[in-house]
C-alpha cells in the first residue's frame, strides 16, 4: 500500500462522506450534498470497495509511471535524442488524465448506488460547508502539505535547472500550490479567530 499524506487524505475524505447517525450513517456526496441514509454495513462496505480500488489505481499509475521511464530511457540511449521534454510532459499528462477520470468513477460509486432513494435531509449551506471544512483543516495538515511541496521542490531542483525551458513550469506549480495552502492556512486561521469569539 503506498504511503503517502496525500494517499491516507484522499481515503479519509472519501469516508468523510459518511457522517454517524444514529445505529447506521448519512452519506453526503462531497460532503455537502443531500444526507441519504445508509446502514453501517452498506457504509463499511463503500468504504472498502473504494479503499481497495483506489489502491489499486495508485499501484496502477505506479507501475504505469516506472514502465513509461523505462521506456524513455530505452529510446533516449537509442536514438541519443537531446529534447524529451515534450514526451515526458505529454506522457505523463496522459497518465494522470487517465487516472483522474477513473478515481473518479470510483468516487462516484455510492451516488450511483443510492441514486433512487429519497433524501432525509437537505443539501448543506455555503456557510455550512465552510465551517465543516474548517473543522476538519487541521494546522498538522497544512504544514505537512507544505512540507511535502517544499521536500518535493527541493529534489526537483537538485536534478533540474528551474531556471531553463519547460523546467520553469516546477516553479509554476510550486507557487500556485503553495500559494493555495497559504490562502487556506489565512482561512483557517481567521475562522478560528472569529470562533473563538463570544456570541
């Protein structure tokens, strides 16, 4: 099983979906979308089928990835081509378009099982969301995501010149990312503010 904060987040969303009701759970799509009530062994077993399905798509794109270097590095000292940039980045966008619209699907397996029974509650409010959401932001959350683009960063530039060609996309993607997480962390720190404030 891969280990990974983002793979173990991914797994915990999905089983967010589920929130405790009584002997058995209330599925909300994506965590805000009309409560359908479910048994606990219909929940467990959504939450298994996902779990292992999800794994399997990880250790797919995995091997997938491992398979497509070898490859490159195969033609590359064939062919002693000096650009390969453009295959890797079209490789590799393949890879992951295929992976997001199958993890996806997985995703969507209660909607589509629960798609005809009736709804016991209202879909949630903006405001609900956002206080459920930053609820659940946890501060060790955010700083091990930035610690993980950070790490990340580093390694990418250790064999890469960010400064050259397409390479400069890395930064690109470090600094819309890290600027997301710094966005989120101002949330979250006024919402935490602002609840601690009498009335």
């Amino acid at each position: 099983m891969p280990a990974s904060p983002q793979y173990d987040r991914v797994r915990q969303l999905f089983a967010d979906q589920f929130e405790e009701d009584g002997d058995g759970y209330l599925f909300r799509k994506n965590l805000k979308g009309p409560a359908v009530q479910v048994s606990a062994d219909e929940r467990d077993a959504f939450v298994a089928t996902f779990n292992r399905s999800f794994t399997r798509l990880t250790w797919g794109l995995i091997a997938t990835l491992t398979a497509f270097t070898g490859m490159l590095l195969a033609w590359v000292l064939r062919t002693n081509v000096e650009h390969v940039a453009a295959p890797i980045y079209i490789g590799i966008g393949l890879m992951l378009t295929v992976f997001m619209l199958v993890s996806m699907k997985v995703w969507g397996a209660p909607e589509r099982a629960l798609a005809g029974r009736p709804a016991a509650a209202p879909e949630l409010t903006k405001d609900e969301v956002k206080r459920l959401a930053m609820q659940r932001l946890t501060w060790g959350r955010l700083g091990s995501a930035t610690a993980t683009f950070t790490v990340a960063l580093v390694i990418v530039s250790l064999r890469f010149n960010l400064m050259a060609g397409w390479n400069r996309l890395w930064l690109a993607l470090a600094g819309v990312a890290l600027a997301a997480l710094a966005y989120r962390a101002f949330r979250k720190w006024r919402f935490d503010r602002l609840d601690r404030q009498p009335g």
